[in-house]
C-alpha cells in the first residue's frame, strides 16, 4: 500500500467521524476553515497545540496524529492504526463535556452504554493481554 501524506489521513478521518465537510470539522474545533484546507492540500501541517485540539474531536490518540503529520521527525514508519466503528466517534462528540445535548440525557446514555457494555469488559480485557 502507497503512503499516504496528512492530508488524505485527514481528510479519511474527518468523514470517518462523520462530518459533512471539512467546514463543519473547523468549526467544531474551533479553527477556521482555511486553515483545515491548508492542512488538507498538505501546504501546511498543524501545530501540535491544533493537535491536541483536534485529536479528541476526530476520536483519535494526539500520538496517532503527530505520527500522521511529522512521519518524517519520527523514526520508523507509522503503525497502522486499529480500524475503529464510526459509531465510537459519535458517541465521543455525543458523550463530551462540550456535547449540545442535555447533561441528563448524556448521563443516561452513559448509564445504558455502560450496563450494555460490562458483561464484555472482562472478554475484553483477556482479548487485549491475549
């Protein structure tokens, strides 16, 4: 598989968190618009504090972006990063502090996510150590 420059990742990311257009993601995160497209056709790499920001809204590790926009700062090539369900990061937007909806209905979800998901936790957990 070729490599691919930041802006493709970026691109790949913004729609796998389920924004319409790169436009939505700036204002979500709070940069102008511009700027993502600068990051997008590549003429210009985000800073690391612009990481830090966007990471969480993208559902992804800050390290995971660093090595997707410096690969060339780091040694060695960038590990493929795990598939991830594009419902993972909508519930991080939904779940945020930041989120539109309702502190109770976040709560609520949060309760029903969590009983939903704990008789796996510990088939997880063995997966993971495995």
């Amino acid at each position: 598989m070729a490599a691919t420059g930041f802006g493709v990742y970026l691109k790949e990311a913004i729609l796998a968190a389920r924004f319409e257009t790169p436009t939505h993601f700036a204002r979500a995160v709070g940069t102008d618009p511009s700027v993502v497209l600068r990051w997008l056709s590549e003429e210009q790499r985000p800073t690391i504090r612009s990481i830090e920001r966007i990471a969480p809204v993208l559902g992804r590790s800050i390290n995971e972006l660093v090595r997707a926009a410096y690969p060339d700062r780091l040694s060695g090539p960038a590990p493929e990063p795990p598939a991830l369900h594009p419902l993972v990061h909508e519930l991080a937007r939904v779940l945020a502090d930041d989120s539109p909806i309702p502190r109770a209905d976040r709560e609520a979800l949060e309760t029903v996510l969590d009983r939903l998901v704990d008789p796996y936790r510990k088939v997880l957990r063995r997966r993971r150590t495995g």
